[in-house]
C-alpha cells in the first residue's frame, strides 16, 4: 500500500497552535519612514539615527566605500572607515583596542567562544541577554547560571573551580533596566583570576561619564581581565558590535571569532554612521544625562498614577502587567492612542511576568513624555 505523503515540516502546524493557545504568536509589523506615532519602543537613546549629521555620515561612507564591505574582514571587508571607528571607540570608552563586528549578538558570541571554550567555565547571570545565553552554549566549555545580580554566587561558583573561568553579565539588564553590580563582580573575579565579560549595550551611551558606558561608570574600563561588547544600533543609532578590550585579546578574536573570521564585515553606511554618532557624543555629552532625566521622569509619573513600574538604572523603564494577554491588549491600545511601547511576555522574560518596556529617548520633550504617562495610565488593564 502506498503509505502516507511525508510532512517534514507538520510539526510546526502543531507549534503554532500552542503559541495561539498561550497567546505568545508574534508578528512582523513593517513600520513607514515616517509616521505620526510617539515612539518609546525603539532603542535609540540618544535620538541619533535620523540625526543629519549621522544620516549623512551614512551616506557619504556608501558612496566613498560601497554598499556592502565585499567580504569578510580578514579578506577585503576592513576598509580604513572600520579601523577609523575601533580607534576612537577604544579611546572613547578607555580600553586599549577595539574589534567591530556586523551586531551586538556576533559581538557576544565571539567574546565568549573565542574566550573560553572546552575545559573552561563560564558564569553566568540567570538574566542575561538570549546572544549571551548562546554564546554560552557555543562555547562548549561548562556554564553554571547563578542568581541574578548576585556576586557572591559568583565567587562561591570561581571558589570550587580550579581552572580557566570567566563570568559574564550585561551592564543593565534590557527587560527591567537593572544595573549589574559591576564593581563587586570586577572585585570577585580578580580575587579568583578570572576574565570579566560584560555586555553594556544598554548603558552605553546613557551611564558613564558623557555617555562613556557602565564600565567607565564603575571605573573598571580598560583594567586587565576585563572585556566588554557593545552594540552600534542602541545609542549610536547605527547598526553593528564591538568588542573592547586589551590588544592582545583583540588579536586573539581576529585569530580565532567564528563570527568575526566567517561574517562579512559591517557595511560602510553603518560604519560611518557609528562614527559620526561617537563624534556627536564627544561634542553633546549632556545627551546621556537627558536620556537619564527621561526615564527619571517617565518613571516617577506613572508611579505616581499607580502603575507598578522598577526604577531605571539607566534608560530603560519597565510597567508589569497582570498576564501576558493584558501586556499585549495594554501595547495596542497604547498603539491605538498614538503611542508605541514594547510588549514583553513569556517565553521573552525569564521570570515570567509580562510588562510594557519603554525606552527613554534623550530627544523627547516634557510634552511628550507627559503625553506618553497619560496614554499608559489611561489603557492600563483594571481588575
């Protein structure tokens, strides 16, 4: 008899009707070039990416250097426009090399594979971003997740290894906008000889002196055994990563990232923009302290409406909701008023609780966040 047709892909039709079920289907939403709509969804802190100078920046570098780098960076992908940007965000976040990647995620899982790797441990933050978590797996050496922002989990996790270790977390944690105890962890993981990894691409730009970063807040930047990564698409409003860190480790990934070796390179237009957006740092440091003074405000007046809402350690402001069905009717009623925020649900949070997250923008005016408080207290779920 001739048997049934073989389905290689049936099973996701059963996949899909769980997501259904639990409420967790997401969708693409293509957004115009301009639209009427109050922003606080986006990661663009400093309000950079439609900058002229920036856009321009951008343009300039496709017409000098060409759509696309050509290929990877070991081949024909690094033009003098990449070595130009490693420079001076070295310089600008106090470390003495820098490896720019095509995105934050590569960033990490090269940082990560490249140093550690089979043999080795790896410790980990319970809440740290998804690239994290896979560089971790990546990297095949044994990873032990500890308790969130815990540094003596950390040091009881180094205490029974005897061997090679790094410990790894982001600065500010993107879903509630928690700081990392950084300087607690720099200290535990010198005491231990162990490498610090620290992905600050949430306090980048906003935390720091003039926007230097976590690490240049803890006074830690630049200090031996300590890396971190950094995307160019948050307050840079470009697109891409970075790693920075001593030159010899720097040379180390050139030698040994996967990501970095079989990836094309960055492409010029966001190389160039990165770089014009570093320079306007320089010349506006006050920018990271508005996008401080926004999330400030943001967070005092929808408490002050009665919202449960965790005080930001840098831009990023988070609203719990009661359920994952209440976030997503709470962010498009939002959407319906004029307003768009990030929606945050399971299997998104580690913790399970569902939550608008708002990010803090150091362009936007009182009026607006004004705006913004009333049309998130006004659609609040009740009950």
């Amino acid at each position: 008899m001739p048997q049934e047709p073989f389905a290689p892909f049936g099973w996701i039709d059963e996949q899909a009707r769980l997501r259904a079920a639990a409420g967790l289907v997401r969708t693409l939403r293509p957004r115009p070039a301009e639209s009427a709509l109050l922003d606080l969804a986006s990661n663009d802190y400093l309000g950079l990416t439609h900058r002229p100078e920036v856009t321009s920046a951008a343009a300039g570098a496709a017409r000098r250097w060409g759509a696309g780098a050509t290929g990877s960076r070991l081949v024909t992908g690094s033009t003098e426009l990449h070595a130009e940007l490693e420079r001076e965000l070295a310089a600008f976040c106090g470390f003495e090399a820098a490896l720019v990647l095509s995105s934050g995620y590569a960033a990490n899982l090269a940082a990560l594979t490249a140093l550690s790797g089979h043999g080795s441990l790896i410790v980990s933050d319970a809440l740290n971003h998804a690239s994290i978590v896979d560089g971790c797996r990546l990297s095949r050496a044994d990873t032990a997740v500890v308790p969130h922002a815990d540094p003596d989990a950390v040091r009881k996790t180094l205490d029974a290894h005897d061997g090679r270790a790094l410990a790894v977390t982001d600065s500010v944690f993107s879903v509630d906008g928690d700081a990392a105890p950084l300087v607690e962890l720099a200290e535990v993981c010198r005491a231990y000889g162990a490498a610090l990894v620290v992905d600050d691409a949430h306090g980048f730009g906003v935390l720091g002196d003039g926007g230097r970063g976590a690490l240049d807040a803890a006074r830690i930047a630049g200090a031996d055994g300590v890396v971190a990564t950094l995307t160019l698409s948050k307050s840079l409003g470009s697109q891409g990563g970075v790693v920075l860190g001593p030159a010899k480790v720097i040379d180390h990934l050139v030698n040994t990232a996967r990501t970095f070796i079989f990836d094309t390179g960055l492409a010029p237009a966001a190389a160039g923009a990165a770089l014009a957006s570093v320079r306007l740092l320089r010349r506006e440091p006050e920018l990271a302290a508005r996008a401080r003074a926004v999330a400030a405000a943001l967070h005092r007046g929808l408490t002050d409406a009665g919202l449960t809402a965790v005080r930001p350690d840098a831009a990023v402001v988070s609203v719990l909701a009661p359920s994952p069905d209440a976030a997503v009717r709470w962010a498009a009623d939002c959407r319906a008023a004029g307003l768009v925020v990030g929606c945050f649900r399971p299997p998104s949070v580690p913790d399970g609780i569902s939550r608008l997250r708002l990010t803090a923008r150091a362009d936007l005016t009182d009026q607006q966040i004004e705006e913004a408080v009333g049309t998130i207290s006004r659609t609040a779920p009740t009950g």
